[in-house]
C-alpha cells in the first residue's frame, strides 16, 4: 500500500488555494471577456473531460449573472455547430493540444464567432496567430499528473470572475474561494479514512444543479486516479431508473447545496436505507442522512460550492488509488495493452 503523498497529483492539490487566489488577482482581460460575453445574444460554454465539467459548471455562474448559456462539449460543439450570429463561446482547453479543442477553437475563427479561452500559462495554442476575436484568460502551469487538479479549480475560478465582471457579487464573493478550496483541503484525514472504508465496492456520486458538475469530475478522478468502478447522475434522474441496480456494497457520494437539499437528502437516504455507505459533501447547513460520513464545505452560494466540493472527489481517487498500489497520476499508461490501443486513437 502506497501513500497518496507518493504521486505527483498531491502537491497539485495542495496548491489550489494560492493558485486560485493567483487567477482572481491577476492582472488579465477579465472585463473585456466579460463585456464580449454580455454582448452575445447566447453563450456556449465549451470543453472536453475535466474541461467539460468547467464549462458546465461556468454556464451555471454565467446564467446566475444574467446571460443566456449553454454547455457544449467541444466535440458535440464541432460536430452539430449550433452557434448562430450573435453567440459567444467560452472555451476550456488545459494544454491545447487535445484535438476538439483545437477544432472548436479553429471553427470559432473561421466564422468570426467570438471566444474567450481559458487555458494554461504557456499553453501549446499559438497565440500569435490568432485574431482579436479570441480573449486570452490564463490559468496556471502544467497540470503535473494525467489527474488534473489544480487546473481545474483555477480554471472554474476564471469563471466565476468573468461572471461576477458581468454581474457583481451575483454569485456572492468570490475573494472567498482560495479560503473555500483551504478548507476543503483540511478534510484530508476524513478523506483518507473514507477511502480505507471504501475498499471495495462501486461507486455513485449524485450532485443536483451547478453540482452536477461536482459528480461528472468525481466521476472522471476516481475512475482515472484509482480505475474504481463510478458512475454519476443527478439524483432525481438517478432516481427514477438506475436506482433499482443499486446493492448494498455500493458506495454513494452525494454533492449538496442548499437549493437541492430536502429532495436530494431523501435519496440519498433512500441509498443508505437499502444498505450502501453514504459520504455526504455539503456545507454544514444542510444535513445528510443518517447514517452518512459528514464531509462539510464553507457555505458559498451553489454555483461556487462546486469549486471547492471537487477537492473531497480529487483527495478520495489519490487515496483509493494509494491504497490499491494503481499509479494515479499517468492515465493507466504503465498497462501495456491500455497504452498501445490508446496510442492509436489521439486525444
């Protein structure tokens, strides 16, 4: 059994709190990507993978301050273009070298559909080359492992400072983020626990609302830090169909804000009541099940709860990663047959 200390995805979360706190201080084009993003008569947030769950979870901030958004991952974005005259899209591409990206970004151009990129210091786009239609917001350094973290977080942080320049303090405050990500941090040693009882079994992680976005990276983690068996859905889809699969050895992490509460507590007392282990991540305002594994957050307003509420999901998939000796910080390429096929399907 290793220790999640041992991979190079741990000093990354570590550092979330300072590399937030970096992006929402930085001197960048914050307002001109907020004033192009006001001027559209629609917004498309766009990414892929962890990309996604950040566009979709800017597209809830980008709609709490005012503007009419949608999420798109880029492949869909590409491959049924729905932009039409007057949009705006604002795109999440880490690296800039993952192919869709590269093609939503080139199609965005090619029709003169403005774009606000968020992407990392010295991302592998050439910037030069592209026209003032395209707004450049940067992030942080090289995600270290194939489990991005750090990226994530300041990625969805970017946006929460485009939506408060749209609309100022429509998501509450958020100066409060790097002290949200801190505390979430501290949840290390109930984490750690948590991943000891959870040694075997599936996993389903629920979020309702911008929370959604907190299950899909839980989701993609544990399933690419620890390769544990996880699915994810919103609670009252998950509900009314999937539900009827659960067994009592799976393992439920539930995501909560305070708008979701009432409803999402009764299913995931519904999960506990069938026999299955419940972790509850949720400021300390809302109350899980009983019995559940209490893992609490500040209490920020939903669409920044999910910011720090992936920091719980990143700990728990480097733990369940430690404790079954899987290298979690490069994406399964130590198996020989995972990193043939792969090579021939780009990224």
């Amino acid at each position: 059994m290793g220790s999640i200390t041992d991979y190079r995805l741990y000093p990354a979360i570590q550092a979330q709190p300072s590399e937030c706190a970096k992006v929402l201080s930085s001197a960048q084009p914050f307002d001109q990507a907020a004033s192009l993003l006001s001027g559209a008569t629609r917004v498309w947030t766009v990414g892929i993978g962890t990309s996604f769950n950040a566009a979709n979870a800017a597209a809830w901030m980008l709609r709490a301050a005012g503007l009419e958004t949608r999420a798109l991952t880029s492949s869909e974005f590409v491959l049924y273009p729905s932009a039409a005259d007057g949009d705006a899209v604002l795109l999440f591409a880490h690296t800039g070298r993952k192919t869709y990206s590269g093609h939503a970004l080139a199609l965005c151009v090619e029709r003169g559909i403005p774009v606000v990129l968020i992407t990392k210091v010295e991302t592998e786009f050439d910037l030069d080359a592209l026209p003032e239609t395209v707004t450049v917001l940067h992030t942080t350094t090289q995600d270290p492992s194939a489990m991005y973290t750090v990226s994530h977080t300041a990625a969805m942080s970017a946006a929460a400072r485009i939506a408060d320049a749209v609309s100022p303090g429509s998501l509450g405050d958020i100066g409060a983020i790097p002290s949200a990500l801190q505390s979430a941090l501290e949840l290390k040693d109930d984490v750690r626990d948590l991943a000891a009882e959870w040694a075997s079994g599936a996993i389903i992680a629920l979020g309702g609302g911008p929370l959604l976005a907190a299950a899909e990276e839980a989701h993609i983690k544990i399933a690419e830090g620890s390769r544990r068996a996880i699915r994810h859905q919103e609670p009252e889809s998950f509900l009314h169909g999937p539900a009827v699969q659960i067994v009592e050895s799976d393992n439920v992490l539930a995501f909560c804000d305070t708008t979701s509460a009432d409803r999402t507590r009764a299913i995931a007392q519904f999960t506990a009541d069938m026999g299955c282990a419940v972790a509850w991540i949720a400021p300390q305002s809302v109350a899980g099940p009983d019995p559940s594994r209490q893992l609490t957050l500040p209490g920020l307003s939903p669409e920044l709860l999910v910011i720090p509420a992936v920091v719980p999901a990143q700990l728990l998939a480097g733990h369940l990663a430690a404790n079954d000796d899987i290298n979690a910080d490069d994406f399964r390429t130590d198996v020989p047959t995972f990193r043939t096929a792969l090579s021939k399907l780009p990224l």
